[in-house]
C-alpha cells in the first residue's frame, strides 16, 4: 500500500510486539501498547501513540511519527524520538495491558442511557481486539472494539462500535489475561517479563494465573527479585511448587532465598523430593559464593561419551549459551553432586574431533576448579584470567556439585534494579531535555489494515 493511500484501519492486537523501524529501515524497539485517552459519553478514546520497548526501556512514541505498518513492521517518518522512560499518566489508557478481556456490557440497538445516567440492560461480553483509525480531523480514534459473546473460546465474535458498548471506565475485577496473553505468545521470556513489569500489581497476577507452570517459571527468573516474591505469593501453595519445579535449582533457590524461612520450608515440602533436593544443597551456600551463584544441572558425560553424543547434548534448545559452551567429565554418578571430576571438554575442541573420538580423550585438565566457598570477586577474576563463560564448582571430595556461568556472576555484579532497565544516568534524549511529549499531528498516511479479529 502507498503512502497516498487512504485512511486503514488497524487492530491493536496485531501490532503487539511488532518490530518499529525508522526511515532507513533501522530497528528501534518492539511495539510494547498503545497509548489512548478516553472521553466522556460514547466518544470514542483519542490516540495518542505508541508505547514501544527499547532494550527492555518503554519509550513513548507519537502516533503523528507512524507513517505505515509494512511487511509485519511499523514504520516511522523520523528517528527523533524522546527516549525518556515512558510513564502511563492518569488520563491516559493502554489498549492491550488495560482493555484486552475487559468484560463490558454490548448495548441492545439504538438503546440510550436511563435518565439517572445507569447503563442500559445489556450483554455481558468479553473484549477481545481493539481497531484504531486516522479521521479527517488529523486525530486517530479507537473507534471499533472486536468482542466475544458467550463465555469460552468458542463465543461468537463480533465487530461492533466504540458507542455500542459500556463499561470501560468501570473498575474491573477478574479481568482474566487471555486475549493479552494471545497478543504476545511469541514473546521472548525477557520480553514477557518487561510487559508485566510495567503492568499494575492486580494485571500482573491476572496474567500470572493464565500462563502455564513452564512460562510462568521462565518469565519468573526475568523479573525483579520483589516481583517474583509479589507473583509467587499470589500463587496457591501447591501450584507455587510446581512453579518453583519448573525453574531452574539455582533460580528457585535465589527466589526461595527472599522468603521467610518457614514459608520457604513450606514450599520446598510441597515439592517433589527429587525437584527440592538440589535447591535445598544450594540454599546451603552463602549468596555471594560460588556455591551461591552456581547451577547444578550442567551437562555430564561419562569419559567414555562420543564427541557425537556430547554435540547432541550441547544442542538442548533449553540450554543457555554459558552451559552448551562446555561439557563436563565425570565419573558416575552422573547427577550432581557426581563421582570424581575428571576434566571439561570445550565445545570449539569437540566441533573440531571426529565424531567417534570419546570426550575422555579430548578433556581439558588444566583449568583449577572453583571451591563452593570462594567469593565473588575471586569468581570474576578466575573466569576473566581463563577467557572462560562457565568454570566447575567441586566439593572437598572432588565431585562436581555445579557450575557457575559468566551469567550468574553478572546478576551478582549488576545493580540490584537492573533487570528495571534503569540505567545510572539518564540516556540522552535526541530531541532535548525535558522535551513535552508530543501531541497528536496530522493523520499518518499509508498504514495499511493489520487484520480483523473475526477472521482470526
């Protein structure tokens, strides 16, 4: 569609998590929400623009700088943005975090408010999508909702107009997180994990009970250590365990670390023995120690594994960059804590041998192992002396208890907020200091439609 094109329609559940460029096709961020205030009576809400996540830092973008949704994409007129930390202000609404599942009342035709200004006799329906559209005015209006009828997935869905519904400006109560979860399901855990962080604490724990035990748990480990204690406390006993058995033992015992002692012994009971047994060895260590920090689930081979074998074990897609780097020699047992360590084989060495060479034969013996005790600083200089992401953590016996990634140790030498994006100084804003967000401008040309919910 050409840029002379004109006014489109465009559904906001679409644009979620879309990629924005500027003009010479550069990335600026992800499409986070969009931006809207409502009116009085049946007015449609004016956009404002858009909020759009940069390096986990919502900024707010102007719905005037949109000038198209292309190829899966939206476009902007100018790379001078404002890249001030974006913050919802009281008259101001996000589509997708704050109207996706809303529960609202479809009006029965050309029916009008009562006298005392109560709402109609109506439908109970669940909002589903939302449709934006320029005017002739210069304005963009949320003009038309998508809403299903009935209860359940398989409610009829319909397309109706911003004044054939009621009830947006209602608190809300068990809002429910289905339809904004759908909006995002191809996010990254990261990026999951910033969305909610900017929600209120009451759509943060809707959304929490919608996600399944394994995403709750990957997007769990993304969040700040006091939200993740927020979330977990909303949760059921039980269903916290199951939460804290998905995760990571060294990520469950840093969230179970933040508890009250007796609510965390709770939680590690209601766990299976197998799950709570390696989280309980890492409580045992002190935060800030290689113990502390490290991971008992690395990858474990007998001496007398293949190259072939190593690489298939390498190539988990559950495995994190830092522990696919390496492999580890053991004698059995081959679960933490294991037999005698013998030596680590590093994953360039292994793309290097046949196939058929057994890794006892390629295993580096040169790097000292760290102790559960030794201290962080003696950590990050131990990894940055070898050029290493990973280093083996053993116990008085020489048995391999865990690993400690470069990524562990970044979490303990980063500011505490900093999964918040919250940088030591300000980044520096392109347009000027302080400089007012910007009003909505002529009508952007171009955009063409991003899709009907009903044909979804």
């Amino acid at each position: 569609m050409t840029a002379r094109q004109g006014p489109s329609r465009v559904y906001c559940r679409r644009l979620a998590g879309l990629l924005v460029l500027d003009p010479n096709g550069d990335q600026v961020g992800r499409v986070h929400d969009v931006i809207v205030t409502l009116r009085l009576g049946h007015e449609p809400p004016r956009v404002l623009g858009l909020a759009v996540e940069v390096q986990r830092r919502p900024i707010f973008v102007p719905i005037s700088r949109v000038t198209g949704v292309e190829s899966g994409a939206v476009v902007l007129s100018s790379a001078r943005l404002s890249w001030r930390r974006f913050a919802q202000r009281p008259n101001e609404t996000r589509v997708l975090a704050e109207l996706l599942d809303r529960r609202v009342t479809l009006l029965p035709p050309r029916a009008e408010p009562s006298a005392d200004g109560t709402a109609p006799q109506g439908r109970e329906v669940t909002v589903v999508d939302a449709a934006i559209e320029p005017t002739r005015s210069g304005d963009w209006l949320l003009d038309q909702v998508a809403v299903r009828v009935g209860k359940g997935r398989r409610g009829e869905v319909r397309t109706v107009g911003w004044d054939e519904v009621t009830g947006f400006t209602l608190p809300e109560e068990g809002q429910g997180a289905a339809n904004l979860l759908a909006a995002f399901e191809r996010l990254r855990p990261a990026d999951l994990a910033s969305l909610l962080h900017h929600l209120s604490s009451k759509r943060r724990a809707e959304v929490a009970a919608a996600l399944d035990d394994e995403r709750l748990a990957d997007v769990l480990e993304e969040l700040p250590e006091e939200e993740q204690v927020e979330l977990l406390g909303g949760l059921a006993a039980e269903r916290a365990a199951d939460v804290l058995e998905a995760m990571g033992p060294d990520d469950a015992a840093d969230l179970l670390g933040e508890l009250p002692t007796d609510e965390a012994e709770r939680l590690l009971r209601l766990m299976e023995p197998e799950e709570a047994a390696p989280v309980r060895r890492l409580l045992v260590y002190a935060d800030d120690t290689a113990g502390g920090m490290m991971t008992s689930e690395p990858v474990v081979l007998a001496p007398n594994a293949t190259v072939a074998e190593a690489l298939a074990r390498v190539r988990e897609p559950e495995l994190s960059p830092a522990l696919a780097a390496q492999v580890y020699v053991v004698r059995p047992p081959y679960e933490t804590p294991t037999g005698r360590y013998l030596g680590l084989a590093h994953f360039q060495r292994l793309l290097r041998e046949p196939p058929s060479t057994l890794v006892g034969g390629v295993i580096d013996v040169d790097i000292t192992p760290l102790r559960p005790d030794t201290p962080l600083p003696e950590v990050t200089r131990h990894l940055a002396s070898y050029n290493l992401v990973a280093a083996p953590v053993l116990d008085d016996a020489g048995r391999l208890v865990g690993v400690v990634t470069v990524d562990d140790v970044l979490d303990h030498l980063l500011p505490s907020d900093w999964r918040e994006g919250q940088l030591a100084s300000d980044v520096v804003n392109r347009t000027g200091p302080g400089a007012p967000r910007a009003a909505v401008g002529a009508p952007p040309t171009g955009v063409s439609p991003a899709g009907d919910p009903t044909g979804s």
